[in-house]
C-alpha cells in the first residue's frame, strides 16, 4: 500500500483501490486531494497490471463534498488557471478503465456528482447522499446538469438539485443512482470482488468497451460543463454563497429573504 497525508492507494490483483483519507474533514475534498487523486488515476490509465479502480473513502464518510474553505476564496474559480476541480474532472469523464464507487457513507455534493460518471456504484446501508448546491448559492457542477437525468431522471434530479435533501441507500438504488446495497460490513471486500472480477478480463477488450461507452456520452458532458462552469463561477462569491458560508459557520439556518 503506497500511503499519503490525504490518499492511500493500494494495488492488488489488477485492481487499484483509492481511499479518500481526510476522515477529520469528512474527507472534505480540496484542490491538493483531487490533484493527489487525479494523479493516481492518470497513472493507472497507463498501467496494463491494472483493470479497475475503486474509489472510497476513509471513516464514517465518502465525502462531505468541497472544503467550503476553498468554496469562500473566488480566486480559486476566477484565477484563469487550472486548478484541482478542473483537472480532476477532466480526468474522470474520459477515464480509459472501469471505475467503481465504494460508498461507504455520507456522500455530499461532488460526492454525489461523482457517481454518473463512475461504471458501477455499491453503497453501504449507512450511506447518505446530497447535492447542496442550490441551498449554497451555488449552481450544480461536474456535467451533472446532464448525467443526473440521463442516469435518474429529469425529476429525481429536479428534486436531489432545487431541495437539497437527504436520501437513502435504498433510494439511491431504487432511482438508479446506486447498482447495489450492501451492509457497511461487507461494502469493501464486495466492491473489491466485483472489481477484481472484472480486472481479470483483457484489459485491451475493457479500455475498448470503456471507450465505446464514453463516446456515446462524453460530448455531451463536457457541452454541460461548459454551460455549468461559467454559471457556477458568476454566483460563488454572490450574496446567496456568502450568506449560506455563513449560516454554516455560525451554525445557524440560511436567511436568503433579506438578500
């Protein structure tokens, strides 16, 4: 296992597994953790010893979604340059090999978003999703504007984004947003079987089908993308964003009426 402040990654049997480790955060996700995950699969597109990656978190959590330290500084989204978010995105939508998703808990924001863009999600009983965006201020990110209804439904979606709330590990199956449920127990090692199972195909005949799947739909993510980024950058740093950073700093519920 290859160990780092913020990523354990660990190889086995074709199968690389990524464990976000930012437990104290929730594994809150800022720019030097997706750029140490970024890095991590981009060496695994390369690897012919590995067929599937899966990515989990460490703790009670998957993630609580993006550090809203990084979320409250506009420069990190109107510098003009290239930061962890970006590159990181980039990297997952055209990823060359299977991904698989262990949720092994809360799942909030990009925690969420993630998933459509993952070949296979198993979720723990525990597990717990959220897409905040609009009850911050914000607008939805990571092309899910489109892979949401494409995977869920336009009303599921409609309902995860414009309400903000909580579903279940039952729901997540029930809507398509998740494959399978399994106890929190037996998440890991379940995800791990299913990767390893396919990890022992040819891996040229995945990255082909990978490839083929990702054709029939990556055009249209990155078009959503494009729409979304322009979109979610004029309204970090508006009235709503400061006034939900800090509701959520000061413990206390939102008041957008005043705004």
């Amino acid at each position: 296992m290859t160990q780092s402040n913020l990523l354990l990654i660990e190889d086995n049997k074709g199968v690389r597994k990524l464990t976000l480790n930012r437990p104290e955060s929730l594994n809150a996700t800022n720019s030097a953790l997706l750029d140490a995950v970024t890095t991590a699969l981009q060496e695994s597109t390369v690897r012919t010893d590995i067929g599937c990656v899966v990515i989990t978190g460490q703790g009670r959590a998957f993630t609580a979604g993006t550090d809203l330290g990084e979320l409250a500084d506009p420069p990190v989204f109107n510098d003009g340059k290239r930061h962890g978010f970006e590159v990181f995105i980039e990297t997952v939508e055209s990823f060359n090999k299977p991904l698989i998703a262990a949720v092994n808990g809360m799942a909030v924001g990009i925690g969420v978003t993630l998933l459509p863009h993952c070949d296979l999600v198993l979720v723990a009983e525990s597990a717990r999703f959220k897409t905040p965006f609009v009850s911050l201020g914000v607008t939805a990110e990571a092309g899910s504007t489109f892979l949401l209804p494409q995977t869920i439904g336009m009303q599921e979606t409609a309902h995860l984004l414009y309400t903000a709330s909580w579903i279940d590990a039952d729901k997540a199956v029930e809507i398509g947003l998740a494959y399978k449920q399994c106890s929190d127990a037996t998440l890991i090692d379940e995800a791990l079987a299913l990767a390893q199972q396919i990890a022992a195909q040819p891996v040229e005949s995945l990255i082909a089908t990978k490839q083929l799947l990702l054709d029939a739909r990556l055009g249209d993510v990155r078009a959503a993308r494009a729409r979304e980024i322009p979109t979610f950058a004029n309204l970090v740093g508006g009235p709503a964003n400061r006034e939900a950073i800090a509701a959520f700093k000061e413990k206390r519920q939102a008041n957008f009426n005043k705004l």
